[in-house]
C-alpha cells in the first residue's frame, strides 16, 4: 500500500470550502445535469449519472433538487446548456494546478483563470503543461470510526477490486480504476459503508513541498481559483507544512 494519502492535503481542504461556501449542491446539480444531458436520465443504465446521484445524496442533497437537475440534463425542463474546460498551470512553489469548469461562457471563464493566474503569482499553461502529473482515479474516502475495523475494511475494498487503500488519522482512502470505481463503490456500500468523498478525480503522482513562506500565496490561489462560480473542481499536488493552517 502507499505510504501516504494524499486525500489529506488536497481534498479534505476542498471539502471544507465546498461547505464553507455552500456551493456544494450547485457543483452536483451541475454534474447532474452533464450526466443525464450525455448519457440519459436512467441510472440503470448510465453508470455516470448513477455515480453522481450517489455523491448527491452523500452530500444530503434533496431528492427533488435532484430529480431537477436530471431533467434539466435530460431536456424534460428547460436549462443552461453547459461546457466542460480544463486550464492547466501553476501556483507560487512549483505547484501543478488543473481547473475544471463547468460553464455556459466559455470566454469568461477563460478570462476569469487568466486573471487569477496572473494576480496571485501563478502561471496559466498551455493544455497538457501539468496534466502528465495526474493520473485519473477513483477515489472513495471513509471516515474512521470506532466500528470500522482496518485491517477488515482493506480487504473488503482489495477483494471488490481497489487498486489501492491508505490509512489515515481521520479517514481511509481507497483508490480504484476509473472503470472499476462504480462497481468498487457500490460494493462497499451494500457492506454498510457511507463516504465522505465517492467520486473519480485526478491524483498527482509526485507532490510539490511549500514552505512557511510560500504557502500563504499557494494557498490564496487555490481559494480564489475555488471562489469562481464556474470552477467544478480544483486539482494540485501542494503539500503544504504540517504546522500550516491555511
């Protein structure tokens, strides 16, 4: 198994801001709609959408917000037709930053990514300048509990097919292929699990140390890049210091 997570330093600090702004259900509701726009309305048989559903209600979202957002994407109510862009560069430190938007204005996000880029010390690279650096995974992400037994947990996720399991101090984080993730998840769901984090992401292969001194301008990037209405998702390989509060 791998020696360290790095659930801890990218996605634990995305999820509190996510709360924190209350954006979350807006960010689904947008996936959501992609799902059902790309692959159809019916979970049964788009294996997308039944994956974003999940990450829906694991984020305690209405049922009714949902069912929206799935017609929406579907055509059975009138929406916003949205494109997904992904910007590559990177922030203060050496660190590589992908942003996902999801949007309806194509020239102002890519206005809006330039702007930050530029105003807290980043660079904005061309496609492919940092993506080389990330491999696609799915990530499940468990809270530690007293009842969840370790050792019984990694070979639960190992036998489903999980390429990977780290263990925490807070969580554990299972790492699977993309195209097994579905069928992994829903698995150690019929076990009685709940996640804090279901969903495929990009995984750095290498992560980029900040120091003390860098990490306030790191870090006021990837808030602002997380700010933008249009940002979906936000991936990078800082590792900020221990000591680091952000």
């Amino acid at each position: 198994m791998s020696g360290h997570s790095k659930w801890h330093n990218i996605q634990a600090k995305k999820g509190k801001n996510d709360a924190k702004k209350g954006k979350i259900f807006t960010k689904i509701g947008r996936e959501l709609i992609l799902a059902a726009r790309d692959g159809g309305s019916n979970p049964d048989t788009n294996s997308k959408l039944k994956d974003v559903i999940a990450k829906a209600k694991a984020a305690n979202m209405p049922g009714d917000t949902i069912e929206r957002a799935i017609k929406k994407g579907s055509g059975e109510l009138e929406g916003i037709t949205y494109e997904e862009i992904i910007y590559e560069g990177y922030a203060p430190g050496g660190v590589a930053v992908m942003v996902k938007f999801l949007t309806d204005n194509r020239n102002r996000s890519a206005a809006s990514a330039r702007h930050i880029f530029d105003k807290y010390g980043g660079n904005l690279g061309a496609s492919g300048c940092v993506s080389y650096m990330f491999q696609r995974k799915g990530q499940i992400v468990i809270e530690r509990t007293d009842d969840i037994d370790e050792d019984e947990l990694m070979m639960q996720a190992l036998e489903a097919g999980a390429e990977d399991f780290n263990a925490e101090e807070e969580a554990f984080e299972i790492l699977t292929d993309p195209l097994d993730f579905s069928t992994i998840r829903e698995e150690l769901e019929k076990l009685g699990y709940s996640f804090l984090e279901a969903d495929v992401t990009m995984i750095p292969d290498v992560m980029a140390s900040v120091d003390m001194e860098t990490a306030p301008q790191t870090q006021k990037l990837l808030d602002m890049i997380e700010d933008d209405d249009d940002v979906q998702d936000v991936y990078h390989n800082a590792e900020f210091p221990d000591e680091w509060e952000g």
